[in-house]
C-alpha cells in the first residue's frame, strides 16, 4: 500500500531535494547494517580457508591471503563431526515432526468455539509461561526420576511443545474461516479428518513457520546436551562447537585421532571450519522457507 | 501448586459443571487429540513446578525431593545474606532493558527506512541479509566473536594498526554490556523488523495520499504519520517484553561468557548463577531459592506488566 505513494511521486516526474536526501540515507544505512550482519560470516569462511601460519602470525582474516582446505580436510578425516550432524539431523528432523504432531492436535481443538473447555485448557497451558519451577527441580526430574541421562531422547521429549509456537499455531487455525469445514461436517466427515484433509492444505504458511521455528531451536540447541549428555558419541553440533571453542583438549582429541602432530594441526581454522559446516544448512534452507514467513508470522502474532 | 493437585482441582470443576460429561463425550475426538500435549504439560511444566519446594529442603541426591529433610528458610537466609544476590539481580534486569531499548530503536528505524526502499529486488536480498543472523546459535556466535575480540582478531589487528595496545576484552569487564548489546542487535534486529514492517504495510493508503497532496513531504510523513500510528505496536511489544525482564537470557549468556569469571561483574545473570551453583555447589537447596526468587519475582513483573498493558490498550492485555 505503501508503494502506491511511491508512484504519486513517480508521477510527478520532479524528484524533489528531500527525496533525494531521503533516498541516499535510507540505501547507505541499510547497506552498512547489511555489512554489519555479513562480516561475521566473511570472517569464518576467510579464517577456514587461510593456512594455520598466516593466521597465527597475522591474525583472522576477511580475505584469505593464502588459500588452502586443510582445516575441511581434517574436520572430514576425523570424523567427528558426522557423528555430531547425524545427532543433530536426527534430533531435528524426528523433533520437528513430534512437536508438530502435538502442537497441531492441541492447538486445533483449542481454535475451535464448540470445544466448551477451551479456555481451561488453555489456562493451562498459558500459565506455564508465567511461571516455571527453574532449573534445579527439571534437572532432578530429568536425570534422576526419568532416567533420561545420556539418551538421544532428552534432545527431544524435554522441549517437545512450546507453548509459544503452540499459540501461534492457534491463532493460524482461527484465522481460517469456519465455511471451509462446515460443508465437511455436513458430508458426515470427523474431527481429525476435517484437520487433516480440511484445516492443514490451507495453513501451510503456518505451519512451515511454525515448523522453521521448532527445527531451529532443535538444530541450535545445546543446553540440553550440556545438562545431560556425557556421551561424546551423543553430542549434537552445536555442543561440539562449544566444547571446540572451549577446550584445547578437544583439538588434542583430534590430534590423536588423525595422528598428527598437535602443534601441526590448524587449530584456528579448524574451529571456524566447524562453524561454516554447522550454519551451511540453515543458510541453505532458509530462502525455502523465507517465502512464508512474514505471512505466518503475522496471522499467527494476532491475538485470539 | 503441586500438579496433583491442578490436576484433581480440573477433575473437580469437571464433575461439577452441568453436561460436563456429555461435553467430553460429544467432542471426544478433540479432547483425545489435546491428551498428549496436556499430559507433556503437566509433567514437564506442572511437576517441576512442585520441585520448587526443595528450596526449602536440606537436599540430598541419594534421597530425593521427598525424602530429604525440611530446612525451613535457610537457604533463603543464605540467599538474601549472598553478596552476589544484587549484582546478579541488576545484571538480569539491566541487560534486558538494553537489550529491549536498543534491539526495538533498531528494529522500527530499520522497518522505516525498509519501507521507503522502491527497489524490490534491492529490499528483498537486504531484508534476507538482515535476518539471517537470527539462524546462528550463540554456540557459532561465540566462536566468531574470538576472531573478533581475541588478541589475533580483527579489532585488536585494527587498533594495533592505528598505533595502539591490544586490549584484552575476555579480561576486561567493562566492555561487555556493549558487546552483548551489539550482539543482541546483530542477531534479533533484523529478524524484529517484521512484524513492524507488516504492521507499516497495513496502514491505510488514502491517509497517506491526503497528507500529500497536502504537501507533507517523506519526514514529514514517517514522523507525523507513520511513527504516531507504530507507537500502539511499539509499546506492546515493549511490555510483552518486560514481563520477561526478571528472566537472563541463558542461551546467549552462557554460551557467550562461560565459566570466564574476569567479567562476571558485568554478564552474571540469575540464570547463569543458577546454573553454576547446581554444577559446583553441591546444596541444590540453595540454587532452588535462587530459581523460586527468580520465578516469584518474575511473575509479579508479567502481572504488572499485563495489568499495565491492559490500561493501555485493552485489546492486546495477554488476560
């Protein structure tokens, strides 16, 4: 609506001063605030493709002065690595669509007027965003009184619904128009088949957002590993990073493990080698998913 | 609350309600689907809420929540006599309010500034760029902030080209709280705009048509028409976010300052200490009246500021 103003002053065929003044401002501090969100980026790809020497005599990089993919090569040798994607790609995928499947069979019903308890119910829910027993009474709960110590599962079950995203897909439901299942009703059709054939073709842009927000916390996740797992095997990517930022002892490990020397080992380039590997599948995802976004986010936002 | 007791309290009004019984069996289907989701709930949210009386327990792990002995308030003695209570308490609490200032101004003026781009492809390919940062955990962040602020990163590469001494930032605690807010910017700036955009966008096109032939100029219509009809937006976000002013943001946080206590003064938060007693401090007792604190306090503020918002605009109030 806003581009229709744009036009009028097309119209106008005179670009007057303050256009201009208003023009050159807007696009140079969107580029400088572009720039300021690339530079991370440029820093990890430059420093994982520049030779351990150059780094440890000149410092990390935004350009590589001597191109080499040793730290990839190590990384890959190793093997490390695949094991913590294969945590991660696991603990998303399979979490994504178990908190999918629970998010959407509550929150739909919780959409709907002719579900008298609603309000109970979502009372219920609600109130655990106002207030929760801590860190201390989970941690008990979790590893001593459900066993879940060095499970892949604690990855999972401890963040299964969210009751954030959870709303949101609520008020996605609500915003459809109740027409749509009515004539299904009519036809003799049941709840759970009005959702699945009915209510979910049309709330796609819901649920991919709401799907991009649950596969992102599980992707980005760590804390839980940190509480939980001692199992190396069983650490996700993002705890791998951490300790890798952390810990020589884990480039030691890795020393051991391809057999080099430890001091020969690029160690610098090894670390940000990691991370462009760990952020590679988000940044390729996300033009995929980008497309819905706004719209999910919008109707899903609306309080209902 | 002990989830029990919730949980008998709902059964209760559900026997007492007339047609309770009906309800539930005519919409069966949807009552059945809802089960996992509530039974989640009521373990993972309701039961650690009863845990909280271990803040009132001489804990033990051999003997568990219920076994151990009562220790009255001695933890809370312990807790309120702690020097570290009010540094870690202003930290969680001014940190969120910087973190709210700065990331909501750099949102709107961004969305401001979004929406005055004509240039599609040139606004699609920067609002992409600026929300990508969203997507990096703080684990990556982390990592890239040592090429930042590490003797061999960039900055200190720059400050020793201009003549000056390497400064050694993960000793120095006062350059933290603008670390992390720059951070807070890089990472949930760009992802905040959204919403403000998408509001901008919604404004009705005929006001703005009739300031201009007005003669209203670009400023003059961001400042006397855009900005005045954002203000409602701005300010609910702003409350919803200071209902989560007594909670750190551990994720970030920890990640970002781990066990490096040079520069605790400035980064502790509750969340952080919490943790940090449970893994050191064998008295779980006492990191439990940390947390019950945290929690108590915590809700008093969302009811505050929810009561604040519905004097505000009574539309948006959460309840």
């Amino acid at each position: 609506m806003r581009d229709m103003t744009g036009s009028i002053t097309k119209k106008k065929k005179k670009k007057s001063s303050d256009t201009v003044i208003m023009d050159a401002i807007v696009y140079t501090l969107i580029t400088i605030f572009c720039l300021f969100c690339l530079i991370p980026f440029m820093m990890l790809i430059a420093t994982s493709f520049e030779t351990e020497v150059n780094i440890l005599r000149e410092g990390y990089k935004l350009w590589p002065s001597k191109f080499t993919t040793e730290a990839y090569r190590t990384i890959f040798k190793t093997g490390q690595i695949f094991k913590a994607y294969g945590v991660t790609i696991f603990t998303s995928i399979a979490g994504t669509l178990l908190s999918m499947v629970v998010t959407v069979l509550l929150a739909y019903p919780l959409s709907l007027k002719k579900v008298k308890y609603r309000t109970q119910v979502t009372f219920f829910i609600y109130f655990t965003m106002l207030f929760n027993g801590g860190l201390v009474p989970t941690y008990l709960l979790i590893s001593k009184y459900l066993n879940l110590r060095d499970n892949i599962w604690v990855l999972i079950i401890p963040i299964l619904l969210n009751p954030w995203n959870m709303f949101m897909m609520k008020n996605f439901f609500r915003s459809i128009p109740e027409e749509l299942s009515e004539a299904a009703y009519i036809d003799g059709a049941n709840d759970l088949k009005i959702l699945t054939k009915v209510i979910l073709p049309v709330s796609v842009p819901g649920i991919a957002t709401i799907s991009l927000f649950y596969a992102l916390g599980y992707w980005n996740q760590w804390y839980n590993a940190m509480l939980y797992i001692d199992d190396k095997s069983l650490y996700p990517l993002q705890y791998y990073i951490m300790n890798l930022t952390r810990s020589i002892d884990s480039i030691k490990e890795m020393a051991r493990m391809t057999g080099q020397a430890f001091a020969s080992l690029p160690s610098n380039s090894i670390r940000m080698a990691t991370a462009v590997v760990t952020i590679g599948p988000v940044i390729f995802f996300y033009p995929f998913v980008q497309k819905y976004f706004t719209s999910g986010i919008m109707v899903g936002s609306i309080k209902g | 609350m002990d989830t029990g007791m919730i949980q008998e309290k709902m059964k209760n009004q559900r026997k007492g309600a007339p047609g309770i019984g009906k309800e539930l069996i005519k919409n069966r289907l949807l009552y059945s689907m809802m089960l996992i989701g509530v039974l989640w709930t009521a373990v993972f949210a309701y039961i650690p809420m009863g845990g909280l009386i271990v803040a009132f327990k001489k804990f033990s792990y051999s003997d568990g929540i219920l076994k151990s002995p009562w220790a009255g308030i001695d933890n809370f003695k312990f807790l309120f006599l702690n020097k570290d209570l009010f540094n870690i308490t202003f930290n969680t609490v001014w940190l969120n309010v910087l973190f709210i200032v700065f990331s909501t101004s750099v949102s709107v003026l961004l969305a401001l500034m979004f929406t005055e781009v004509k240039s599609k492809i040139y606004k699609k390919l920067t609002q992409s760029v600026a929300i990508i940062p969203y997507f990096i955990s703080w684990a990556v962040v982390a990592m890239f902030l040592q090429g930042f602020l590490g003797d061999r990163g960039l900055i200190n590469q720059f400050i020793r080209q201009l003549g000056g001494d390497s400064v050694a930032f993960y000793n120095t605690d006062t350059y933290w709280r603008f670390i992390l807010v720059l951070l807070r910017i890089w990472q949930g700036a760009g992802f905040g705009t959204i919403i403000y955009i998408a509001t901008i966008t919604g404004f009705d096109a005929e006001v703005y048509e009739a300031a201009k032939i007005d003669g209203a100029n670009r400023f003059q219509l961001i400042s006397k028409l855009t900005l005045p009809m954002l203000k409602t937006t701005i300010i609910m976000l702003t409350l919803m976010s200071i209902g989560n002013i007594f909670r750190g943001d551990f994720g970030m946080i920890y990640a970002l300052v781990g066990d490096n206590s040079m520069i605790y003064r400035t980064t502790d938060v509750i969340d952080t200490y919490v943790y940090r007693a449970l893994r050191t401090n064998s008295n779980l007792g006492f990191s439990t009246a940390v947390s019950f604190y945290q929690s108590a306090v915590g809700f008093c503020i969302v009811l505050a500021s929810n009561w604040l918002t519905r004097k505000v605009e009574p539309d948006s109030a959460l309840f």
